[in-house]
C-alpha cells in the first residue's frame, strides 16, 4: 500500500507529503522506499534549479534580443523622420508642392497650430476677458482649456494675437496614383 502511496504522489508535493505522513507516524515505510523517497525528492529540487536557470537564462537572451528591437525600431523611426524632414526640404527649396512619380504622387501638406503662448500669466483679468467671450476657456485654476482657447482664437483675431502662437509644420503625403494597383 506505501509502494502504491509512493507510486501515485511522484510530484514534488505528493513526495513531500508521503514524507509529512511518515514524520507524523501515519504510515511507515521500509528503509529502501524511504531512501529512494529522499533521493526522488533531492532530484525534483536539483530539476526545478535546472528549470528556474534555463528560465532565467531565456529571459535574459530576451531582454538583449528585445533591447536590440527597441534601438533598431528607434533608429529606423529616426531615419523616417529625417527622410521626410529632407523631402520637405527640397520641396520648399524647389519651389514644389506636388511631384509626379511612376506609381505615387508626392505632395507638400502644410498644417498649422495654434497653442498658448506660454509666457502668458493667468490672472483674474485673463480670466474675466476669455470666459465673457466663451465661458469656460479658462479654468477656475487658472490654466487654458486647449479646445476652448483654440475656438475662440478661430473666431477672434484678437484673442489669437494676443493668447495664442501658430506653429507651422511641413509634411510629405504620398498616394498612389489613379488606377494603379498598389502591388
């Protein structure tokens, strides 16, 4: 019946509790089974340390293989950036905002945005003049709600002098021409 015992609980939980019973004087083994119990149980401890350092040694392999993605993914974004920055270059240089290729047309896309100026102080009077305007564009603590502002500023020149800066920013846009398929 402990052979039986013994046979069923070969994890390492069933070993340890095969070990607890015969502590607690619940079940008794011969010297032999016992032996091989112990022995069973040392070899599940030296596998899981097997185990657990594979395991580890995976993660670090990963962790050097994700960091090399991750610079590789950057470097590659950066070189976008710049191949798009130099495109915009030549174009407003040559003059061009639309170029004709085989497949695609290239075409110089402008947007503009406006933003608060940043050095402007928010005081009460601020406060009073914007949100007689358009209630609700300053916040009872005293910073600019940025859809607010950017409404008003599009409906009055004024307060787009005074509050807001434009930025200006060139894009290329590439699309593909009329009855081309995109193979």
């Amino acid at each position: 019946m402990e052979t039986q015992l013994i046979n069923e609980n070969r994890s390492l939980n069933g070993l340890l509790t095969v070990i607890s019973l015969v502590d607690e004087g619940m079940i008794e083994l011969p010297q032999s089974i016992l032996v091989e119990t112990i022995g069973s149980i040392k070899d599940k401890v030296d596998g899981i340390q097997e185990i657990l350092s594979r395991m580890k040694s995976e993660q670090e392999r990963l962790k050097i293989e994700a960091e090399h993605f991750t610079q590789r993914r950057r470097e590659l974004e950066n070189a976008e950036k710049r191949l798009k920055e130099y495109v915009v270059f030549c174009l407003e240089n040559g003059g061009s905002e639309k170029l004709q290729g085989n497949r695609y047309t290239l075409t110089l896309q402008k947007r503009e945005t406006l933003k608060a100026k940043p050095a402007i102080e928010i005081g009460s009077d601020v406060y009073m003049e914007l949100n007689m305007l358009r209630p609700g564009t300053v916040k009872r603590e005293y910073s600019f709600d940025a859809h607010q502002l950017k409404a008003l500023a599009l409906e009055n020149d004024d307060v787009k002098d005074k509050f807001c800066e434009i930025s200006k920013t060139s894009f290329p846009m590439f699309r593909v021409k009329k009855g081309l398929n995109n193979e």
